[in-house]
C-alpha cells in the first residue's frame, strides 16, 4: 500500500461517527459490500459476528478481527442488531425463516440487500408476527464508498427505529433517506438501479459513435465528466473504460437480476417500462456470450465491439 493510499484509509476511519451506544451487530452475508461495512462496525467500536459457513471463510474473518460463527442461530444469539446483504429473494426468504425462529432476543433486523418488493413484503409478515422490527435498507454507491462510509442508504420501516439507529447507519453512509413505512426502500432501490443499468448500455453507443469519429474515450470522458451529463457512476468507472480492464465490482448478471426484479414487479403494478426491457435484453445478450461475472461496464467494450465496421467477405 503506498503512503497516499495508508492516508487515506487513515482519513476514513476520522470520519467515523461517534458513537452514543456501543452495539453488538450481527452480519449475514459478509461478501464484497458486507465485508468493508463489518470493518467499519468494527473500527467503530462495536463488536461485530459474521456468519462464515465454511473454514476458509471462517479463518477470512477471524484475520480482520470479526467474530465468525457458523449458524444464523449463532449470529443472532450473539448480537442486538442483525444485518444481511444477500443475493436474491430466496436467500432472503431462507435467512429471514430462520431469523424468526432464533432472535428471540433481538428486536430489529436490516437488510441491505436488492430484491422484490413482493418477497420483502412476506418477509415483513413473517418478521413483525414475531415482534421484529424490520428495516430494508438497500444501499446504492461502490464497494470502494462502503470502505469509506459514503454509501446512501434508502430505508423503509417504521419511523421511529430508524430515527433511532441514525448513529449506526452514519457508520456507513453518508446519507440516509427515510422513504416510507412497508416496501418503499425496495422500490426505490430498482428505480435507482434502472437508471444505473442504463447508463453502461447508453454510454457504451455514445462512446462507439466518438470512436468512428476519431476520438479516444479518455479524451470524451474527460468531457463527459465536467459537462451537464456527468455522474458519480461515470466518474467512478471512468479509470475502468480507459484501461479497458473490466474486472468485477458489480457484474452483468446482478444488474440483469436487478432488471428482471424491476420489469417483475412493473407488471404487477401494470406499468409499462419499454427502455428497460430493451436494456434487459442487451443485458442478457451479453450474459449469454459468456460475459456474467464481468463488470457491468463491460457493455461499454461490447457496444465499440458491435459498432466496428467488420471487413467485406466479398471478393
């Protein structure tokens, strides 16, 4: 790590909240976004107990310093808040199950996952026939911004629980919006990611359509970045279109999943969405060459890929 790197991490960690009530936090699912907020938990000063099903896993986070177990029982019985940031409806569905069975001593669970507003809403059932409060708080920004705290987070629930964990959330995100009282958080969090996936597919064409122009992409995204089209998002994979290197933060096959979630859920609402099934569709052409596990900017060296005139086979 060079020393501006070691400054900034450094910097980081000042800018974590203090702290009125120390809490034992529970995580489930400590992956790419889970793992940096379980570090800042823990440089916060709370104790932190993450599930790890397996021995690698296990040693992965005893060597941060967390607390790994092996059950969901066991993160419950260890912790007055339970977190989880889970890949889908099912694994939210399952840990949610189990949940209501162990947290007999806790009160509130957070995830901070993207899934269906229909699936949540069951979960909720389940959850407050319990006496658990439940937050959904599904979080937008990069695995970079959780190292930093900066990540937003979009809340649903009741009002005075999450007035009551402002300190907690503040460990990372920056802002926190409170949005309503059932699945407003889940809908809002595919209203986000619907314009997020369309902005590789869109901005993939444009820089095609430079490119037969004889510009570079550093060149039109410098531009891009200081004109009235710029975003966090564009700035933040700019480094990545440059280089070319298209290495996972998130992949082609989330923001599909993600995209599917949406036009679900748009139907029973009877809410036609025509750009995003169109995105979904490029979406899914690129997961089926074989492209899923990149980052979803990859769509970007797909669109220069599609717009390259191809050599005559005739004569």
């Amino acid at each position: 790590m060079s020393a501006e790197d070691s400054h900034e991490k450094k910097q980081q960690w000042k800018r974590l909240p203090k702290l009125s009530e120390l809490k034992r936090i529970g995580w489930i699912g400590a992956g790419k976004m889970g793992l940096p907020i379980c570090l800042r938990y823990k440089q916060a000063g709370h104790q932190v107990t993450a599930l790890a099903r397996t021995v690698e896993a296990q040693e992965k986070l005893n060597a941060k310093g967390l607390t790994a177990v092996e059950t969901i029982a066991d993160v419950a019985q260890n912790s007055d808040i339970v977190f989880s940031s889970l890949s889908d409806d099912i694994a939210l569905i399952s840990v949610a199950a189990e949940l209501a069975i162990s947290m007999a001593k806790i009160t509130t669970f957070i995830d901070i996952s993207t899934v269906s507003p229909s699936v949540s809403a069951e979960v909720a059932q389940v959850l407050i026939a319990k006496s658990i409060v439940y937050l959904r708080a599904p979080v937008s920004g990069s695995t970079a911004m959780a190292e930093a705290g900066t990540l937003t987070a979009v809340v649903s629930g009741p009002k005075p629980s999450f007035d009551d964990l402002a300190s907690v959330f503040a460990v990372f995100a920056r802002k926190t919006f409170h949005v309503g009282e059932g699945e407003e958080a889940r809908v809002m969090k595919l209203v986000l990611n619907s314009m997020v996936a369309a902005t590789s597919a869109l901005l993939g064409e444009a820089l095609a359509y430079g490119a037969s122009g004889g510009l570079d992409n550093a060149t039109m995204l410098s531009v891009i970045n200081q004109s009235a089209v710029a975003s966090p998002l564009i700035g933040y994979k700019t480094d990545m279109i440059v280089k070319g290197n298209y290495a996972a933060a998130a992949t082609l096959n989330m923001l599909k999943k993600d995209l599917e979630l949406l036009l679900a859920a748009a139907k029973t609402k009877q809410t036609l969405l025509p750009v995003n099934s169109l995105i979904k569709e490029i979406y899914a052409a690129a997961v089926d060459k074989g492209l899923g596990e990149m980052d979803f900017f990859a769509l970007v060296q797909e669109a220069e890929n599609a717009a390259t005139p191809r050599p005559s086979s005739d004569g």
